[in-house]
C-alpha cells in the first residue's frame, strides 16, 4: 500500500491525479503542512466500513458473562472527589 500526501493546491490543481492516487493506497491532504483529510477509493472505504455493529455490539466484551461482579448495596452517600 502506497501513502500518497498532496497538499490543498495540489488537489485544487490536479484532482484526477488525486484520484488516481487512491488506486494504490489513501491520499493524505495537507492543509498548511498538516494533515487535514483523507481519500480513499470505494473500495477501502466499503471496506472499513463494511461490517456496522451496534453500539451494544461495540462495547460487548467477549466473555464478559463468565466475571463476577459484587455490588454494595450501602445507603452512604458518595464521597466527593479529592483531586489535590
């Protein structure tokens, strides 16, 4: 995979070649020397994106059913919190 990285001006100047570029790799554009944006061709996208979960399915953790929790059942009120 090839990294390409054009600045703003250049993908002003020549945006098929910007697209050409994605053939190989994503196209980073730099704004002002930083970068700033990302092309990439269908391709990669779809595939990046290709397999959407839930957000159930995102903060599931595998196993997580065989962990034993314990929780207090106290009525104290909580503490407030020390940050010095």
């Amino acid at each position: 995979m090839t990294i390409t990285t054009l600045s703003s001006r250049e993908l002003n100047q020549d945006v098929t070649k910007a697209k050409k570029a994605t053939k190989g790799g994503p196209v980073f554009i730099t704004d002002r020397g930083r970068p700033a944006h990302v092309l990439l061709g269908i391709e990669e996208y779809q595939r990046l994106v290709g397999k959407k979960r839930s957000i159930v399915e995102a903060l599931s953790m595998p196993g997580i059913a065989d962990i034993e929790m314990v929780f207090s059942h106290s009525r104290e009120l909580p503490r407030p919190a020390d940050f010095e």
